[in-house]
C-alpha cells in the first residue's frame, strides 16, 4: 500500500515537470526578449505618409532594442488587410501593427464587415499626430476661414479626398456640420489624384497634411488658410487654426501609434513602449519628426487606448449621419 502511493506520487511529480519547466522556458523567452526580428506591418504601401513616419523611428527603436525592425507594408481596402493581418498574427511581440486614425477609429463605422476587431489588439504606444491644412484654389478668391465660409453659405464648394471615410473626407463633413457650409466631397483613389483634382481646378478645396501642402505654396495655384489641429503647425506657424479662426472647438488630426496582438505578455509590451518613447527622444528623430510636422505623443500603453476610445467616439457618430460607405 505504502509503495502504490510512493509510486503515485513519483508519476505526479514526472507530469507536472513538463509543466514548470515550459513555464521556465517561457519566462527565459520573455526576459531574453527579442532575440531575433521583429516584423512590423503598415498597412499602406510603400511611400506613404504612413510607411514614411514607421521610418522615421523604427531605425532608432531597433537599436534601442537590439534587433531590427522589419517593414511589411501589406496595403489594400483602407488599410483594413494589413491590419487583419497584425490581428491574427502570434501574440509573442515579433509582428507588431502601424495602428492609425483611419484603421482605429473610422473604418469600424464605415466597413460593417471587418474581420477584424479591436479587441483583437493591446495598444503599445500612441507615436505621434498630424494636423491637415485647410488647402483652397486661389481662383476662389478667398484669404481666409471665414471667407471661405461665406462663400459656402452662398453656393456649393467641391473638395477632394483620398477617399470615402478618410480623414480629409471626414474633416470636410465635420467642417460643414459645424460652419453650415455646403460642401460637395469628391473622392480620389489616393492623396495624389486629390491634390492633382485641386491644383487642376476641377474641385476647389483639400485638407492635406502641412507637409504635403507647403511645397504648393511656392506656386500662384493654391493657398492654404487654416490647420486643423487645436495649436498652430510647426510647419507653418503662421496660419491660423480654424478653430482660432471662426470655429471654436474645430480640431482634427491624423494619428497613429503601435499595437500588438491581444495576449502580448506585458513584459514584451513594456519593453517595446519604452524603445518607441526612447527613439523619438532621440535628437535627430526628434528633429525629423518634428520637420514634418507631427506632434510627438508618447506616453504609456493605456495613454493609447484612451486617445482611440475618444477617437472612436467623436467618429462613429459621424460617420453614421453623413451615411458614409466604401466605395
């Protein structure tokens, strides 16, 4: 009887050994995290403004970490695929996602099938945010927001975007709410064919991002009178925001920060928050950020997750009244 129970207890110690020591393993992965590298998917192509800011910092942040971080830019339908892609990726923080204003907090309202949903995703850090620029064709004769207003109230004004349920499109529909504007939206498929649109006179107003719209400003074609965001550009310090130029309250940017599949060990998630905040604290990625006009954000995880929250709210609303849908 004694030995029956000697035996028992010897083959529960042999089952449960497996168990500590893949614990053990786990814990050694976690610490020794990342030991080789990571691959970090943008869900737009190569070139754009999305792709151009995960640059900007992913050279730092991989040094910071001791392994680089790999681009895969997995473009298509708004961002929603590379962004699917990120969701059903292993939860071990070697595929992180270029997570953005229009994946997070409008294409939810605007796609009512996404296979993919935000809880799939635990936030790692909001990078940073973006204005746009209220960019008019000089052919309308107008110099600033309000005139630009008053002219509205007295006949429909056309302005292009990259697309239903971008950001320039949502930044329209939000500007007319508020001014009583009439504003007919004409979408592009892409940021160039919209500038082209405006520059061409077929269309006569484009929000734009600062950078994209100071070099059209050296021609006689467009001019730019207002940013959206609640402080003036860096970029262009001496336009107005519109909010301080006869719409209080008005204030919309682009924005973007990194995520990581749900069940991401916290460690991991610690760890890649503070290389992306060491990285933009870096001199010269500090000073590219900050040349292109973004705002540097930082901060830690939860930071991220309440931006998006309050994102998700302002938009949705939106987004259902003006009745907007893919294309």
């Amino acid at each position: 009887m004694q030995r029956r129970t000697v035996l028992r207890g010897l083959a529960s110690t042999v089952v449960a050994a497996p168990f500590v020591g893949s614990a053990r393993r786990s814990d050694a992965a976690t610490q020794a995290y990342p030991f080789r590298p990571i691959r970090w998917i943008v869900p737009w192509p190569p070139g754009g403004g999305a792709d151009l800011m995960a640059r900007m910092v992913n050279a730092r942040a991989g040094e910071i970490l001791g392994q680089p971080l790999i681009i895969d830019n997995r473009g298509g339908a708004a961002g929603n695929i590379g962004t699917a892609i990120g969701a059903t990726a292993a939860a071990d923080g070697y595929a992180i996602t270029f997570g953005y204003s229009g994946t997070l907090s409008i294409n939810p309202f605007v796609y009512p099938e996404l296979n993919w949903k935000q809880s799939d995703f635990e936030p790692v850090i909001f990078l940073t945010q973006v204005p746009l620029t209220l960019l008019v064709n000089t052919s309308l004769g107008v110099t600033s927001v309000r005139e630009f207003i008053q002219l509205a109230r007295t006949r429909q004004l056309t302005y292009s975007s990259s697309g239903p349920g971008s950001i320039n499109h949502l930044a329209g529909v939000l500007f007319a709410e508020m001014t009583g504007a009439d504003l007919l939206h004409v979408p592009y498929r892409g940021g160039g064919p919209a500038m082209t649109a405006i520059l061409g006179g077929q269309v006569d107003a484009l929000f734009v991002v600062p950078v994209v719209a100071a070099p059209q400003l050296k021609g006689t074609k467009l001019r730019v009178i207002g940013v959206t965001s609640s402080k003036r550009s860096n970029v262009l310090p001496g336009i107005p925001t519109i909010a301080e130029a006869g719409v209080p309250g008005y204030q919309v940017s682009s924005w973007n920060g990194v995520m990581v599949p749900a069940g991401a060990p916290a460690p991991i998630i610690d760890r890649l928050n503070t290389a992306f905040n060491e990285s933009m604290k870096d001199d010269a990625v500090h000073r590219h950020l900050v040349e292109a006009g973004y705002e540097i954000e930082g901060g830690e995880p939860a930071r991220f997750s309440r931006w998006i929250d309050s994102e998700r709210a302002k938009w949705g609303p939106i987004v259902k009244k003006a009745n907007i849908r893919p294309e």
